[in-house]
C-alpha cells in the first residue's frame, strides 16, 4: 500500500491563495497531478521515470513564499512538468528527491537480485552440460 507523503494545490501567484483546480499528490511511488474543473483529468507519473528535479522561484513567488519544481521525466503523457505554485517549497523538493533514491535503490537491488539468479542458473545448466 502507497503512502500519501505530501498533497498541494496550485496557488495564484497573488497573495498565495489555492485558487486553482490543479492539485499535486505524492505518494512513495508516484507523484499525481489532478487538474480541471468541469472535465477533470488525473496524470500520473511513476518516481522512476523522473530524470531531474529542479526549484525555480520568481521574484514575486518568493514574496508570497511559493515555488516551482520542475521534473524531467521520461513520461509517455506528461513528458517534462512543472509542480507550479506550491507552498512548502525546498522541504517538498528534498521529499521528492529522497523518495526518487530510494525508488533508484530499490530497482538497483531488484536487478542485482535478477543478476544473481541467471548466473546461477547459467552455472547450473553449464554443471549438468559437463
């Protein structure tokens, strides 16, 4: 089961309120992005598949106390994205980048794992050959 670590809206520039219908959600697997109103569509993006993160903040994101986290991901739909107007900035971005180390170590371990068993099936079949 996921655990929801952290959930935003997008906020108007202006004074910080969340006056917007995209909302972000992180979990410890993937990072959700729900937006519209009307026609609503949820996006979602495996931790795996981001490459980079980067903190941008523009002079009136930092008098408002807000930011932008931009993620390049190898994502069919979303491809490259922007996590815009968020509240709780550097603090989200650390989160997000300890939750993409442990996703990277994990599927390092699984494929050591993977490694491992074709070599010694790779020895078992070489034994029985011999």
């Amino acid at each position: 089961m996921e655990k929801e670590l952290w959930s935003d809206c997008k906020r108007v520039v202006f004074f910080g309120l969340p006056l917007s219908f995209t909302k972000y959600r992180l979990t410890t697997n993937r990072l959700f992005v729900n937006t519209g109103f009307l026609t609503q569509r949820e996006d979602e993006v495996r931790l795996y598949r981001i490459t980079d993160v980067s903190l941008s903040r523009t002079l009136m994101q930092r008098v408002f106390g807000l930011s932008t986290i931009h993620c390049n991901s190898s994502d069919k739909t979303l491809g490259n994205f922007d996590i815009i107007n968020i509240n709780a900035n550097v603090d989200i971005k650390k989160e997000l980048e300890n939750q993409l180390q442990a996703v990277e170590k994990s599927i390092n371990e699984q494929m050591k794992k993977t490694r491992n068993l074709i070599n010694l099936y790779d020895e078992k079949v070489i034994s029985m050959n011999q």
